[in-house]
C-alpha cells in the first residue's frame, strides 16, 4: 500500500481518504449481496411444496422486510461510498494540482527554458486528470473487489468447495494477461503521449501565430506541421486503444468463460448427486453478479500502467529544486552591487556564451542608475538577475551587502517593482490587475494609484469602468493602456527598488508625459535602475552604465560619457541625427 501512495503522489491525508474509500467500496460490494442471500431463501420456501412441504408465509413476509431493509443498507452504503470514494478523489487531485502549480511558482526561470508550456499544462491538467480518474473509478473498486472475491470464495467454499473455486479460477488468469501485457502498453501509452505533446505544440503554435497566418495569407502546404501532428496523433489513439483492446477483450472472454465453466461443473455434481439444486441455484444467481464489475475493472486496469507514466512525469517536475532562501534577513539599504558576474541562460551548456560577462559594477541606492547599450548586450537580463528570476553562474549580486541568492525570491520581490517591457494583465477586472501589486490595500489606495498612474482617462470611458473584464492578457485594451495599468500595480506596491524595463516604449507622446509625471511619483525617494533605448529620455540620471557584449563598456554621468566619445556619444549622436529623419 505504501508502494501505492508513492506511485499516485499522495499526501498523507489522500492515502488515509484512499484507504477509508477501498474499505466503503468492500462495504457496498458486499451489501450488495444481501438481495442474493434473501432470493435464495424465497427460493427455499418456493421449492417446499414439491418436497410435500408447505410455504411460511410469516417467514416469506419476513424475507420482503429483510429485502426491503437490504435496499436502505444499500442505498446508505453506496452514499457512503461516492462521499469516501468520488468526492475525496476530487479534494486529493485538486490538492495535487496546487502542489505543482505551487512548485512550479517556486522554480528558477531557467526550469522554463528547457520545458514546453504545453508539456506543464498537461503536467497539471492532464496528469492530474489521470490520477484523479484513477483513485475515483479504479483503484477503490480494484481493491474493493479483490478484498470481497476472498470473503465471497471464502463463504461459498462452506457451501461447496469445488463450485467456489469453479466461480473463481478464471479470474487470476484474466488479470495476468492484462499485467502480462504491461510492456507493451507501457510502450503504446509512451508513444501516444509524446504524439499528444507534439499536436499540442504545434495547435499552441497556430495559435500564437495567428496574426502572421492572417496577414499573410498562410494556407495549405504551409501547415503541413500540424496536420502530421494531428494525423500522428489519431493513429497512436487508434493503436493504442486497438493494442489495449486486444488484451482487455482476451481478459474478459476469460473471465466470461467462467460461466460456462461453472454451468458445466454445477450440472455435473448435480447429476452425480455431489451438490443439490438450491446451492447450485446460488452458484448460478451469484456468478451473474461478481462478473458484472470485474470485467468493468478488466477494461479500467490498462488505466494504472498508464497512470505510471503520467506520475513518472510529475515526480520529475516536483524533484526539480526550487529556488531557496532566507527571510529573516532585512535590508536596510538598497544599493545594488554586482560582483565579478556571469551568466549564461542554459545553466548545464558551458560552450554557450554568456549574456553577462565578469562584470563589476555598482548601482547607487536612492537615486536614478540608466542602464543602456545595443540590442541584445544584456539589459533586461541584468535587471532580472536582480530580482532573482535567474541565478547567476558565476560572482554575487547584493542588495545592501546581502547576497541575494542567500534570500528566499518571494521574499526579495517584496522589496521590489518591475515595470516590464512586455506587460502581463490577467484575464479578470481593471481594478482586480492593479490590485495584484498589493493585496492588502484597500479600494481608496488602489484608485488612488490609478489616477496616479493616469488610467481614470481611459477607464472611465468604459462601459464598467474599473469593473471592466480584460481580454487573455488586456487583449482588449491598447498597448499604452496595458502599460499605464503595469505602472499603476507597481505604484501601489510602493517597493523601495524600482526597475523600468523601457515603461514608456508602448506610449504614444501625448500620454507620454503623463506617464512620465507617474513615474516620477514612483520613483521618488527609491532605488532605480532604468532599462532604456531612448537615451534622451535619461539624460538627467545619476549614473548611466554602458553595457556591449554582456561586459561593461563605460558609466557615468550624461555629460561625462558624452566628453569620452565613447559607445554611450556614439549611440546618442545616432539618436539625435535619426530625430530629423522624416518620410
């Protein structure tokens, strides 16, 4: 049983719920024979008067109450069953699935490097599906039926000791073709599987794409990909389900045959007098009856070997280490220092080049540090590294002499606001996505940070306003819009470390200002390092650092990098003369 909760990924609490059901299941297997038990007593006062006996009705209108108090015994033991059985299941696969969804919350950004979003969505759908379907139709009735077969061959073994094992010796055969067959299906399951994640790959693919396939008239040909995908997809089902069904037919004519075996036996003891008819009559009433859910469970079996796979799955997904640390530790300033840093996305491949390389360099605390330099030198990177979404490979960062991979990364985005390039709203209420900043504020500080952040503009003029429901991701709204919303989250959070990864790039220049008036309130009085391409938006910041390769070129102030006719001149010359180029 411990072997069980290990391969269903069980808490403890889901292993007790899975041995409470497995004992309600035997409980309703075995009342469930109770009508068969009062049937061939009925039997018994029928057949008297062909014996030159006569009927007791008083015992026959005893056998109607007994039958009528079986059906209420019945009906409360099968209650008790879908309460222990169905509805802890369903509590034990959604636990599960916060368990992964917690986990996953809690891995480093280089886990989703390596990993198709497809390949975890069917880790916590899927999976967790699987294992739900399998603890509530299968695994309690799989082991109810084993434990009430053993009692009921037990108590027929009293009647006759041939007949029960007659009853019963088709049964392990049955299920040892099915388990005979593991291999096979394990590798029938692994196949359709992987022709599943490939189909979802490609359908999440279409998807994401759709604005290019629109735009550019892609059709025919040009999607062979996901039409072999789906095809691949239907051919393993099909082999599969025609792999499985072979084996599961086999076991159920073995089982069936049992019937006919038990006939055969019955009317040869009855014929040589070894057995009289009414025991006879219950071999045959009985037989009719344990079959019925033993050939259900026959064609549920397949389900544990295909379980195994999707456990295996989940068990390396929740054996990845999470990114740990302390919270006892306070900052109490908030100057950010990079120590001899390097780092490279894919942690395992050293002949990759690394996206930061040794590189020194200090970001003062309260005050405005602009991070610039070509595309692709590293500027976004650095800024993540801060908060922690990578570790680096090589060197420290601290945030007030604290190392911040000494620090737990929940805890560290506490005192932290990242307004990104790339705005992520969820699909819920304006006001329910500016509250994510802070949780605890009431409705005044949140309205408050909005008009701050100058969103009543645009909110107002909605149909809902603030109670307005976004699209997936503010589809809904325009880019300017999503940003102002990003800006108004961060503005409530009130971090005392603020990154800007380029917050004003999806503005338009007349909210521009604005926005740059909210990010003045923002930033007052704090740490803040600036990600920009606009260099003349930076002129007036504390300190300017020069980024070229991942290395550090040059820093300093506007005026000072301008005098050293370095990247930093070279780069706002280039912006300037491109300020006069027009159509």
């Amino acid at each position: 049983m411990f072997k069980l909760k290990d391969m269903l990924m069980l808490t403890d609490k889901g292993y007790t719920d899975l041995k409470k059901a497995i004992f309600a299941c035997t409980i309703t297997n075995l009342s469930l024979m109770l009508p068969f038990g009062i049937t061939i007593q009925i039997f018994t006062q029928l057949q008297k008067p062909f014996s030159g006996g006569e009927i007791s009705w008083t015992k026959m209108w005893l056998y109607f109450g007994a039958g009528i108090l079986a059906a209420v015994l019945i009906f409360f033991a099968n209650k008790h069953d879908y309460k222990k059985t169905y509805v802890t299941s369903y509590m034990a696969a959604e636990a599960n699935r916060i368990r992964i969804a917690e986990h996953i919350r809690k891995l480093p950004m280089s886990f989703f490097n390596s990993r198709d979003l497809t390949e975890l969505t069917t880790n916590m759908m899927g999976d967790c599906a699987t294992t739900e379907h399998v603890l509530s139709h299968v695994i309690p009735q799989l082991c109810a039926n084993g434990i009430s077969m053993v009692i009921i061959c037990i108590m027929l073994a009293f009647f006759d000791w041939r007949m029960a094992l007659t009853v019963f010796c088709t049964v392990p055969i049955a299920f040892f073709v099915i388990l005979g067959s593991r291999k096979i299906q394990e590798r029938l399951s692994e196949s359709q599987i992987q022709a599943k994640l490939k189909a979802s790959d490609q359908i999440q693919e279409y998807f994401e794409g759709i604005k290019v396939i629109k735009a550019c008239g892609l059709e025919g040909d040009k999607f062979k990909a996901l039409d072999n995908a789906l095809l691949l997809m239907k051919r393993m089902a099909l082999k599969m389900e025609f792999g499985t069904g072979i084996f599961v037919t086999g076991a159920q004519i073995i089982v069936q045959s049992g019937i006919g075996l038990t006939v055969f036996v019955g009317t040869y003891l009855l014929t040589g007098k070894q057995i009289e008819f009414l025991p006879l009559l219950m071999f045959f009433l009985i037989i009719v009856r344990i079959y019925g859910p033993i050939l259900v469970e026959l064609t549920l079996l397949p389900e544990l070997i295909y379980l195994q796979l999707s456990t295996k799955r989940m068990r390396t997904l929740m054996s990845t280490a999470v990114m740990k640390g302390s919270t006892d530790k306070v900052i109490k300033n908030f100057n950010i220092e990079f120590e001899g840093v390097s780092f490279r996305y894919q942690e395992d491949n050293s002949s990759e080049e690394a996206v930061i390389k040794n590189l020194t360099v200090s970001v003062p605390g309260e005050g405005i540090t602009a991070l610039v330099g070509p595309s692709g030198c590293g500027k976004s990177t650095l800024s993540k590294l801060i908060a922690r979404f990578w570790d680096v490979n090589e060197g420290t960062i601290k945030i007030g002499g604290i190392d911040i991979k000494t620090l737990d990364p929940e805890y560290l985005m506490g005192y932290i606001s990242f307004v990104f390039q790339d705005v992520v709203l969820f699909h819920d209420t304006i006001y329910n996505n500016i509250r994510i900043g802070n949780l605890t504020a009431t409705r005044e500080q949140v309205m408050e940070a909005a008009r701050a952040a100058c969103c009543d503009e645009f909110v107002n003029n909605l149909p809902q306003g603030y109670e307005t429901l976004l699209g997936e991701n503010g589809s809904t709204i325009s880019g300017g819009e999503r940003q102002r919303i990003s800006i108004a989250r961060a503005l409530l959070k009130d971090a005392p470390i603020v990154l800007l990864d380029e917050a004003t790039a999806s503005l338009d220049p007349e909210n521009e200002v604005l926005i740059q008036q909210a990010i003045s309130k923002l930033i007052d009085g704090k740490t803040v390092l600036v990600i920009a391409h606009r260099l003349r938006t930076i002129v007036g910041a504390d300190k300017i650092i020069v980024l070229e390769h991942g290395e550090l070129a040059e820093e300093g102030t506007h005026e000072t990098l301008l005098q050293k006719k370095g990247l930093y001149e070279k780069l706002y010359r280039i912006q300037q003369e491109s300020m006069g180029w027009s159509v």
